[in-house]
C-alpha cells in the first residue's frame, strides 16, 4: 500500500480558488414567528404562517453555518416581536463596537433594546443609535467602506452618524421598488473580509440587484464594482441577494437559479437554504443572521 500523500498547499481548499472565512453571527429562534401587521409589500397578516416551518427552515440554516465551520450565537426571542428573527436589524458591528438600531415602524421599536442589551452583555461597545436606522439590513461592509442603502428604512442622518461612529467611508445609495426596502435584499457582499482591498484594487466583490436602485445609486456601483454579478429580476423576486458569503460557501435561495449558476462560474460555491416560510414576513438568509465583528471572542 502506498503512503496517502501529505497534504500540501493544493489542498482543495486553495486549490478551488476561493477562500472560506470564519464567521461569527447572531440568530433568534423563530418561536414567536408569524406575520401580524404589515410594514413591507411581502406580509399579509391574512395569509397563514406556521410557525414549525419557520423553525425548522431557520434551524437548517443554523446547522448548515455549524456545518460551514462558524460560529453562531442566539439571542432569546421575544413574545410579541415575531420580527426578531431578523436579527440582521438589530445592529451594525465592527471592531467590536456596536451601532445599536432605531427601527422605522413602532412594531419593531421595542426590539432595539434587547439587541442591545445583548451586544453590551456580550462584550461590545455599544454606540446608541439617535437616528432612524436598521442595522445591517441598511448597513453592509465591503472591504473597509460602509455601503448605506435609504429610501425605505434607514434614514441619510444615519448613515452620516455610522460613519460617525466607526470613522470610516459611507456611501450612500438609494433603494427605489419597496419590495427591496432594505439594502441586503439588493446586494450581497461576496467577499466579506475587512481590509479585502488593502494596498490595491478593490477585490471586494458584490453581487446586486441594479432595479432596485436609483438611476444614480447605480451609477456609483457600476463605478466602484466593475466586476459586480448584476442579478437577474427573476433571482431579485425570490430574495436571491439576501445571503451569506464567507469568501467561498454562499447561502442563497433554492430558487435563485440564474444567480446560482453566476456564483458557480465566478469559482464560489452556492449553498442552497430554503427559508421560504420566513419570506411570509419579508425576510430570507441574511436578514436572520447579524455579523458579530470582534467583542470578546
Ligand atoms: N418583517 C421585517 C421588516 O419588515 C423583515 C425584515 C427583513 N430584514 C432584512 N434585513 N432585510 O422589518
């Protein structure tokens, strides 16, 4: 029998071209998941929601980011709130310090401080938000500059105050079809490591949804991201944008085809999580995780 060669730096990891970066988010359990108000086009309280979907569908999602490698935190839900799911509201961090969010709609405001009661429990710094903004569903870091969607959501005062508070680079963008009223349901950040454009170009890729956007807001993203995948409406229309990249595995929608076949020909790996129950409240993958930047671990 032959010795089983060693590994060495072809190892398929590298050799696939695309590196997996350990995360680390924050996830609420969907046990008080239903849809009782409208505050996007996708709830309609008259439609049924069952909850054991919801929770089965976001514990897949849960095991599948065990799985990947990272590491997932869960805040407690909250009876009353069954928006808290989305945890990708609930705050925006980095380096530790945690923008706290100020939701737009009064059935969403009492969420605010138990995200932040969380980030400060768990050893972030915590910055209280004085205006209107929710969190990383407007807020994305791609490389070291904070894309900051408004129209719907987060206010422009906002995204002068994040830059504020992390003192670094906002550009702001403009979301026009409310179906896509918050950022992370019109772009995706593929390659979510801090520093990804360091001494360089910009090797930060995303991935957006160009109808969702003002003629201008377009204009800056065809600018700064010539390499961009431009989705097709048909992967916008199922929530294809609102995933999870960590450089190489990214969390999409089953029914994002078009959108799965671009990722695979940019040399990532499409990972397909069905969160069809949770899209009842305007939700899909990225708005149930939050990305917990540095804190204590
Ligand atoms: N029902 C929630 C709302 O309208 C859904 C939030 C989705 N979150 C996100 N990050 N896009 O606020």
């Amino acid at each position: 029998m032959s010795p089983r060669p060693l590994p060495t730096e072809s190892a398929p990891e590298a050799t696939a071209g695309r590196t997996a970066h350990r995360r680390r988010y924050l996830m609420c359990r969907p046990e008080h998941f239903t849809v009782s108000y409208t505050i996007n086009p996708w709830m309609q309280p008259a439609l049924p929601t069952d909850t054991a979907t919801a929770l089965r569908q976001w514990q897949t999602l849960y095991d599948t980011y065990v799985s990947l490698g990272h590491e997932v935190e869960l805040i407690d839900p909250v009876p009353g709130l069954p928006d808290m799911v989305y945890t990708a509201n609930g705050g925006f961090l980095i380096d530790g310090v945690a923008y706290g969010a100020k939701f737009r709609f009064a059935e969403r405001a009492p969420e605010a401080a138990h995200f932040t009661e969380w980030f400060a429990a768990n050893g972030f710094e915590v910055a209280e938000a004085r205006e209107v903004n929710e969190g990383e569903g407007d807020f994305l870091l791609v490389g070291e500059t904070i894309l900051a969607g408004t129209g719907f959501r987060s206010t422009g005062d906002s995204h002068r105050e994040v830059g504020e508070v992390f003192a670094r680079e906002v550009v702001s963008l403009t979301l026009t079809d409310p179906r896509f009223y918050h950022l992370d349901t019109a772009i995706a950040v593929l390659d979510p490591v801090e520093g990804a454009h360091r001494g360089g170009p910009d090797r930060a890729n995303i991935a957006y949804l160009p109808h969702a956007f003002d003629a201008v807001s377009r204009a800056i993203l065809a600018e700064r991201y010539p390499d961009a995948i431009h989705v097709a409406e048909a992967d916008g229309d199922v929530f294809g944008l609102n995933s999870a990249s960590d450089g190489r595995h990214v969390l999409i929608s089953p029914r994002a085809t078009g959108f799965e076949a671009q990722l695979r020909e940019r040399g990532y790996e499409p990972v397909l999580v069905d969160l069809s129950e949770l899209l009842l409240g305007g939700g899909g993958i990225k708005c149930c995780t939050l990305e917990l930047r540095g804190g204590t671990r």
